[in-house]
C-alpha cells in the first residue's frame, strides 16, 4: 500500500479516507491484516492517538476487527455491504445538521411502517417502556437513555432489517459527531423539558397503536425536527460563549 504522510486537514480524517481509498482500490480486502498502530503512525507520519482514533471508529462502524494479541483486520461482512460506505460518508461528513436531516427521513419512513404493521406484542413492548419512563419522569435520571432506546425499539419494529440497521448505524454516528454538544444540551433541555419530551413519545405510541400511519409520520417529523432545531440553537449559543 502507498500511504502517505498526512500534511493538513483534521488527521484522522485523511487515515479515514486512505483506509478507505485502500479498499475502493482492492489494496485492502476482506480478510487482510491491516500494519500495527505504530507502523501506520510512522507511514502517516502522525501519533499513534491519531491512528488510535481512526482505527476505532472504523471498528464501532463494523469495517475492522480489531482482535487482541492478532492484529487490526478488514471484517468480512457482505451483509454490510450497503450499510459500510454509509458509515464512512457519515464519518467523514461530520456535519451534525445534515446527518440528522437523515435521522428524520429514515426514522419518519421508519415510524410509518411501525404504524402499518404493528403486532400486539409491539404495542405490549412499548406500553411497558412508557410505564417506566412514566416512573423515572420525578427525577428523570434516565431520560437520554430511554429517548434513546424508545427510537431503536420503533427502529426494530419496522420489519425492515434493512432500514433498522440504516437507523442504527446514523443514530451511532450522530453519537460521536454530537457527543460534546449533546452531553451538554442533554443536561439543559433533556431535564427542563422531560414532560413536554416524554408527551411528544406518547403522541407518536397512541398514533402507531391507532395504526395511523399519517399521523405517525407527522408526529416524528415534528419531534426530531424540534431536536435538530434545539441543538442547532445550543451550539450557536455555546459558540458565542466561547468566543
């Protein structure tokens, strides 16, 4: 493999978009054992942090194995086939505005299947998530956690392995990308508006249990449009303060 020492750009972009040009090429394929962390920092001529990093954010994205005491291998994995580039785009893209723009079509897509297909054990399901939300409402400890998990387990219910993976694969991207400015939007909006956040779930439950799948889709469409606005204030506001 050419690899090339890293001159500009954020750093563990470019080993990103190397790797990645490495398979594209048929440098690196399925199967191959990728150099060590410290001959991939002295080829890049960067740190090993660098290499560290981009490493793992190829393995969370299910591109490397990264096995103990073997060495860092291309995962063999056709059924990802579709969903892998996606993850680089994502990665790559880093622009949290634009990936959520994603997170709504898919999620909107997604809940308006829900609606259409439902069972009686995924309504069962999501009745026994809301009455725990319902619990931890007074100290809302667990409120990230259960936003989180109420968005995968609809993700799940739409029969779609597909789309659910797609879901999945955004919203653990969003995660990285967003983390910083999350974590600190979470500990002002999430327990300020635990009620307003924990009804806007509810609304979309009672449209899916109704099968309306329109309503569904509108509900959804407001609820994360709302989360993609309230975080675009707070990283302006945050911007401010910075500066």
């Amino acid at each position: 493999m050419d690899i090339k020492p890293i001159k500009s750009r954020r750093t563990t972009e470019i080993i990103l978009e190397q790797i990645k040009n490495f398979m594209i090429q048929g440098q690196l394929n399925p199967g191959d054992k990728l150099p060590t962390e410290s001959i991939l920092a002295e080829k890049f001529e960067v740190s090993r942090t660098s290499v560290r990093e981009a490493l793992s954010a190829l393995s969370l994205t299910g591109i490397l194995d990264i096995r103990q005491g073997e060495g860092i291998f291309v995962k063999r994995s056709p059924s990802n086939a579709v969903i892998e580039p996606l993850s680089f785009i994502f990665l790559l893209e880093n622009d949290f505005e634009k990936i959520l723009d994603v997170c709504i079509a898919l999620e909107t897509q997604a809940v308006d299947l829900v609606a259409r297909n439902r069972d009686n054990n995924d309504i069962a399901f999501l009745r026994e998530m809301f009455e725990k939300m319902k619990q931890d409402l007074p100290e809302g400890k667990n409120v990230q956690k259960d936003d989180v998990s109420f968005h995968l387990a609809l993700a799940g219910m739409c029969k779609n392995p597909l789309l659910e993976r797609m879901i999945n694969t955004v919203l653990d991207i969003s995660d990285q990308i967003l983390r910083s400015t999350y974590q600190q939007w979470v500990r002002t909006y999430y327990f300020e508006n635990r009620q307003m956040l924990y009804q806007e779930h509810i609304e979309i439950f009672q449209a899916v249990e109704n099968k309306d799948n329109e309503l569904a889709n509108r509900l959804m469409n407001a609820h994360l449009s709302k989360t993609q606005q309230e975080l675009k204030r707070f990283e302006r506001i945050r911007n401010i303060l910075e500066y």
